[in-house]
C-alpha cells in the first residue's frame, strides 16, 4: 500500500518558523477542504536529519494515519501548494484559534519536545512569568522585513512592562544571542530564566547591534540539526505557556500566539509585511513619553489592520466556500 498524496519539498533554506512550519500551515487548508492526508517530506539542511534532511518526525511528526491505496503515489509540491493556496489568497489574519486547531488536526511535536516544556516549568510552580524575545543575529540588519531595534531599547520596554503591570514574578528570556542573555539579568528589576541551549557567543567588535549576523540556524554541524529545531520548538513553546509576551518581530515568538491563542502579547517593531502571524500581533504603546518616541520610531512602516485585512481573504471564507 501507498500513500495516495506526498507532500515534498525542495531544499527550504530559512527559518524554521518563517517557512517550513508557516507554509506547512498555509496549505492545509487546502488538505482540509479536499480531504487530504498525506506523507510529508519536507528538506531542510539546517534542521532536517542527516542523510536525508527530512524534519518529519524529529522536528514534526503527523497526527494522523495517511491515506492509503494500491496506486502510486501522488506527489504534490510544497511550493507550488503554498503559492497556488495560501498567502496571499489566504490569511488567517486575526484568527489563531483556528490555526491552532487546524494545526493541531494534522500534526503534532516531538515528545521529547513536550517533555522538556513541562519540566522547564515545574521548577516555577505558581510564577507569574512575563515572556521577553530578542531575535538578533540577522534580524536587526533586516530593513525589508522590519526595523533595527537595539537591546537597551527591547529592555527599557520590557521594564515599562513590568512596572505596568506590577504582577510578574519572572522574566523568561528567548534569544539566539548569549550576550542578551547576560543584559538582561542586570537591567530586569525580577529575576530572569532561560532554557539551557546553543546560543550565538558575543558579537564580533565589528559587528553591531544594529547590523547582519549570520543567524543560529546556519553554520552549525549537520549532526546538531535536530537539536537546533527541537531548541527553537521549546523556547516558541515555553514563550507561549507565560503570562505576558513582549517579542521583536520573530516567526519564532510569533508562532506562541498558535501554540496559545488567548495569549497576551505585543510586538516591538513595526512588521512591514503581512505574513501571519506576526503581523497581527500589536505593537506595544506605553504612556511613557520619551519611550514612546522610541518605540515609535522602531514601529515606522508598520502596515495598518485594514490594509493587511484587505490584503488576502480568510481562512475561514476559504474552509465554507
């Protein structure tokens, strides 16, 4: 017996979040209203299992029992899918309720994922955490996407944060880089967490906040991809189990808004595209004046709601069509 669909890809290159879990998002719509289910190939050097860099099921593993007939296969193409059937002619827009559950309905994480979520967590019974993300690496060199942000600034907010909301306990922070890290535990007035993890070391002196660094997910060993993935899925995880989030603009951290829809969370700076689900995730406002110019600054270029709104139709018109 075989599958009846495959679902393959070429060799993605980006993020995880950014593509391969945002396109494999995009086109299951088009599984659910077709009735699809299928095997899943989906390459990527930077995170899928040597030899054959599939991320399925180390880094993602199906939630159901494919479809099955004496025929051969058919081979359906990732990238042709999510350009026929997702974005732009569909968004989910403000809707992570039903990104969770169509999520969900296919697909599951590692155990050994999960696990290390809810052990993190065990150790802070009753805390009251707030969520801090500071992508780095390439991101603050990133002007097509969104705008530079230091980190004194991301910390001076998230200061505001806390005195705003005068109820949190902890701050777990996610970041790709170790020196946040360390900033961060000085500057917070609560303690600050972290998952244990490979991080980038200190920028090079040549290199500085506001410019290019390669990211995390390049430049390591083959046989670290899984581990790589399996980090990036616990901090996205454990940013979505706290109280509050305050991100820099991240697929990662964009993604704790799926795994939690009733989430609490803001965005630093502006998004300048209109991919979910970043881009329906508020920016932050604070009634501190001078930090508001700051921020307002960072947030420059940030589509508004009705525009993303009118740039694609829902989901959920697609699914009762």
């Amino acid at each position: 017996m075989n599958a009846t669909h495959i679902i393959k890809s070429e060799y993605l290159i980006h993020g995880l979040f950014g593509q391969l879990f945002s396109w494999c998002l995009e086109v299951l719509p088009y599984l659910e209203k077709h009735g699809i289910k299928p095997e899943w190939h989906l390459l990527s050097r930077n995170y899928g299992k040597p030899p054959g860099f599939n991320i399925f099921p180390e880094i993602l593993r199906i939630n159901y029992l494919p479809t099955e007939h004496m025929e051969a296969s058919e081979i359906l193409s990732l990238e042709d899918l999510k350009h026929r059937e997702g974005h732009p002619s569909y968004s989910f827009q403000s809707d992570f309720a039903l990104a969770n559950r169509l999520f969900n309905r296919y697909f599951r994480l590692p155990d050994e994922v999960i696990n290390a979520v809810e052990a993190f967590f065990l150790t802070y019974p009753g805390q009251r955490i707030l969520g801090l993300h500071y992508r780095g690496t390439d991101k603050p060199g990133s002007t097509i996407e969104t705008n530079p942000i230091t980190t004194d600034l991301t910390l001076r907010a998230a200061c505001d944060l806390l005195e705003k909301k005068g109820d949190i306990d902890l701050v777990f922070v996610a970041s790709d880089e170790e020196s946040f890290l360390a900033k961060a535990s000085k500057a917070l007035p609560v303690p600050v967490i972290s998952f244990q993890q490979r991080r980038k070391a200190n920028r090079p002196k040549d290199i500085s906040e506001t410019t290019f660094n390669e990211p995390l997910f390049r430049g390591h060993e083959e046989a670290e991809n899984t581990r790589i993935g399996q980090c990036a899925l616990i901090d996205s995880l454990l940013l979505s189990r706290c109280h509050y989030l305050l991100k820099s603009q991240s697929a990662l951290s964009g993604w704790s808004k799926i795994w939690n829809p009733q989430l609490e969370a803001y965005r630093l700076a502006a998004f300048k595209q209109d991919w979910f689900p970043d881009a329906f995730i508020p920016l932050y406002k604070t009634d501190n004046s001078e930090l508001n110019a700051e921020l307002m600054t960072v947030q420059d270029g940030e589509i508004s709601l009705l525009q993303k709104l009118k740039s694609s139709l829902p989901v959920s018109e697609y699914l009762t069509k």
